[in-house]
C-alpha cells in the first residue's frame, strides 16, 4: 500500500506490548517519519537548550532516522528583555554542517485569547508558523510528527484552524510542557512554556490527534527548594518529569570542530549575522574550557528519540523501540488528562487511553546517565 494511503487511525494501531505505549513516529514504508520542530531558539540565547535540542534534532535528520520538514521558532516572549529574534543563524549553521535545507518560519506574536481562538483578524506574516505547520501535513504522504519545545501557540491554532487535517494527518505531538505532579491542589505552580500562554496549553489537549505530554517536572515546588539546598551534580530525575542535566565536558570536547563553534557562536552570544564565519574560524576553545564544568539542564531529547521509533537503553545505547522491551529508560503510557485555562492538569494513568500518553522514566537510576550518552553519540555523528 502506497504510504498516501496509509491513514493516522492505521498509524494509531502500531502498538506496542507492556509499557512501551503508542508510537507516533514509526517510519511508513522504511521511510522516516516526517517532522515539524516548534522552538523558542532565540538570538542572544534564552536557556541554552534550545540549540542543544536544535543540534539533536538535525543529528537525527541527518541519520535518516527522520525527515525534518521545518523549524517554527516562537514570537520572542515579551517577558525577555533586551528583544530577542528566531535564531535564524544557528539553523542556517546546521543546514549548513549537515547539507540539509530545513526551512523555519517565524511563529504568530499573539497569543490565543480563548479555547477556540483562531485570529481571523491575523495577516499571512502573523501565521506564517501556523501556515506553514497546516501547508506541512497537507501536503505529506504520510502523518507527520510535531515537536512543542515553546510555548504552545502555533500548534495549538493549526489544530484550531484545520481540526479535520490534524485528525487525518497529525501522527502524534509531542508536547514538552506542564507538571508531571498528581497532586495538582498542592502544587499550585505552572512552568515556564505553558505560563506564556496557558490557554494555547490547555487547547493542546483538545485537539483531534495524540499526544505525547511530556511534563517538564514532576513539581516545580520541590524542584526550586531542591536548587536552593543543594549544588550539581546530585541528579533530580522524578518519575514523571522530562528533566536531566550534564556538564558540558561531556559532550563538547568530543565534537568536531564545526558543532564547537555552532555552540561557541551561541554561548559567545554573537549577534552578527555572519553565520557561515562562525563555522570555519578557529574554535573558541577558551570559551568552551570556561564552559566545561558547567552544567546544563535538558528536557526534550526523549522525544525527538521516541519519535524516530527508538528508545535508550540503561547503557545509552539507541535501538529500536521493538528491540528494547522492559529495559527501555523511558516509556509513554496512556494517560487520561484534562487541563484548564490556567494551565494546570488533572491526570491518572489509563491503560486503554490510545490519544493520550505521558512520559513516565522506568529506571530513575540510569535515566540521567542514559540520555547523556545518547545525545553525545547523536551529536557525535554529526561531520
């Protein structure tokens, strides 16, 4: 059968046994699975993981293990200041190291106002993410995967816009944001993406497609009285919460010389538009040694990993999903969920959920050290 034939409710059945739940990126046809990345990589620099996720993401693009449609990058977010840009030139960099021509647009500058906003009053630079997402899975052979990394936005009004599309053509959004707590009464606080806008959050959960929710944190509460206490390295994996850390020394003075200078031209905060000049110079080692105990905070590599088909062993190793069984690091399992205006969720695990799915870490003591090594040998693979 031609992949144009293959619907989502067919992709919707490729279901795995035990814990390993609902694969939304499985390659159709021995073909990957193709991707729409929303981030909020911004230049200067916001938190630096966004370009740590930015590199990841195009590593697997240019193992084939996906195809990497286009970038939409978030309206820089009022509450930032000096003003910030999508950070064209960090893409433009990994076009250029990989040889691959991904696209990116510039997300919508308002947000949702209520549940079934779609900004009719919006003009085409306003929605050029939100059109470009809509034109994307129009014009698939197959489902295509989403990434959320920033606010919810310009998902969340494609899916508004065009609820039949994303219903035949969205195979699966994976959604890095909110609580991983059941005891939403006691945890009174929201994250960072979501409180940008907490409508366009709430409206993720509406839509007609699945979705992967992979919560930032297991509470938020505990995780700030944590920093306060406590110094790195002591781990802080929870069960229901994406985060990990590492020092950047693990990973950086294993590059090759023109994915130190992509993130030298990044930590360096260089505002010039002179990307292709980043790439060939001498590398900045003196900033990277400075960098080189440092550690930095990561949420999103399970996802773009999952959405290949693949998971992560407890040694690091990236197999596929079908190969790993029980000893995956990390699962999905059915959720039911609901979240309100504010942004805050109520859920409980519901093994016969098939749309809904939450990230659950299976083996808290390797978790931490797993996705390490496994977003060091992605990025390694990169020329």
């Amino acid at each position: 059968m031609p992949a144009s034939l293959i619907n989502t409710a067919g992709l919707r059945c490729l279901l795995l046994a035990g814990s390993l739940s609902a694969v939304a990126g499985v390659p159709l046809m021995g073909s990957p699975p193709p991707v729409i990345t929303v981030t909020d990589c911004f230049r200067p620099h916001v938190d630096p993981d966004d370009h740590w996720d930015l590199a990841t993401v195009f590593a697997l693009a240019y193992q084939r293990n996906i195809d990497l449609k286009a970038i939409v990058c978030d309206w820089p977010p009022a509450i930032k200041k000096p003003f910030r840009s999508p950070d064209v030139g960090s893409v433009a960099l990994m076009n250029y190291i990989t040889g691959l021509a991904v696209p990116m647009a510039v997300g919508s500058p308002e947000g949702m106002k209520s549940l079934t906003d779609t900004q009719p009053g919006a003009d085409q630079s306003d929605h050029q993410g939100v059109n470009l997402i809509i034109r994307i899975l129009r014009e698939s052979a197959s489902p295509v995967v989403i990434h959320v990394l920033g606010w919810c936005n310009d998902v969340a009004l494609a899916g508004r816009k065009e609820p039949d599309l994303f219903r035949r053509k969205c195979a699966g959004i994976y959604l890095n944001a909110g609580m991983g707590s059941q005891h939403w009464q006691e945890s009174p606080q929201i994250g960072y993406n979501e409180k940008l806008n907490p409508i366009s959050y709430a409206a993720m959960f509406d839509l007609p497609c699945p979705v992967y929710w992979m919560p930032c944190f297991d509470d938020l509460e505990w995780f700030v009285a944590f920093r306060k206490e406590n110094k790195f390295p002591a781990s802080v994996v929870r069960e229901f919460g994406t985060h990990f850390w590492f020092r950047h020394d693990a990973i950086i003075p294993h590059l090759s010389k023109r994915m130190k200078n992509y993130f030298a031209f990044m930590y360096g905060r260089h505002e010039s538009s002179n990307w292709l000049h980043y790439a060939n110079v001498e590398t900045d080692e003196k900033l990277l040694d400075k960098l080189g105990p440092q550690y930095r905070q990561m949420w999103c590599i399970a996802g773009f990993i999952h959405s290949a088909g693949k998971t992560v062993l407890p040694d690091g190793r990236i197999v596929a999903l079908e190969k790993a069984g029980n000893d995956a690091v990390f699962a999905f399992e059915g959720v039911s969920v609901t979240c309100d205006e504010s942004g805050r969720t109520r859920w409980s695990l519901n093994k016969e959920a098939r749309e809904r799915f939450i990230f659950r870490v299976r083996n808290i003591e390797r978790y931490e050290a797993a996705m390490i090594e496994a977003m060091k040998n992605l990025l390694l693979s990169l020329p």
